[in-house]
C-alpha cells in the first residue's frame, strides 16, 4: 500500500495505542498490518455507502483525515471484540478469579459508536460532494485556512 493520508503514528496517538500507555498489552495492540488493513476496509466501505458521487478513493486520496480516524478504530475495535468474545475464559482458582478477555462488550460498544459516526458523517460527506457536482461550490475564506 503506498502511502495513506493518516499515518499509523497518527492513529496510534489518536486512540493512545503506545506500548508506554499499554500497561495490560505488551506492546501495542494492533499490529502494523491491521490498521493497514483496517485503513483498507474502511476505504472500501466508504466507496460503497449510498449516494455514490462516482469517485472512487484510495486510502491516499480519501477526501478526510479524522473521518479515516473515526472508520479505522471502529473497524479495529469491532474486530477485537470478536476476538475478545471468542477467546473469553473465566478461571478461579481459590477464591481467585482470572479473565484477562472481557473487554468484547466495550470493544463492541466503542467500535459500534465510532463505526456509527463514520458512516453518518460518510453518508453528509458524499451528499455534500454529489450537491457541489452538480450546483458548483460557493467559495469561503474559510477554505483556505492553514493546517
């Protein structure tokens, strides 16, 4: 994958996926890979919410960068709570209760609510694009604000 507009080090900061922050992870939780991945699917999905606008975007041209931040920690935290869910194993021992996995209800509920905003604000972005298509735009001095 070339490169996308958010980095990995960006989203990592965004959600606080650092291995100093990660006291019960050794490490980060989410592999290199799956937040490639999940910038992939993300992407995908995006091209396939109605209203079509007849673009397609790749993860280097997607039109937002905290929209693709709010997609990829749905997509990842939904994913985990399958995971969670899956490998949920309650042990006691002498009065000592162990389950280290039960976070698939948090996981779920996060990922549910950052998956909800992503398609909502996804569905007003493309909107937004189609009405500017075939209306024009009307320019602002806000549009051209320094990031």
């Amino acid at each position: 994958m070339a490169t996308s507009i958010i980095s990995e080090k960006e989203l990592r900061i965004w959600a606080t996926d650092l291995p100093a922050l990660n006291t019960l992870v050794d490490g980060v939780r989410w592999s290199p890979e799956d937040i490639e991945q999940a910038i992939i699917n993300t992407v995908d999905k995006f091209n396939t919410i109605m209203p079509p606008t007849g673009m397609i975007y790749t993860p280097e041209s997607f039109p937002s960068r905290s929209l693709l931040a709010t997609g990829v920690w749905g997509w990842l935290l939904k994913g985990a709570a399958v995971g969670e869910a899956s490998n949920n194993l309650q042990y006691s021992a002498t009065g000592v209760q162990i389950n280290d996995r039960d976070k698939a209800q948090v996981f779920m509920e996060m990922g549910n609510d950052f998956w909800k905003e992503f398609i909502e604000s996804a569905k007003e972005l493309k909107l937004s694009q189609n009405i500017s298509r075939a209306y024009g735009t009307i320019h602002s001095e806000y549009n051209w604000r320094a990031y």
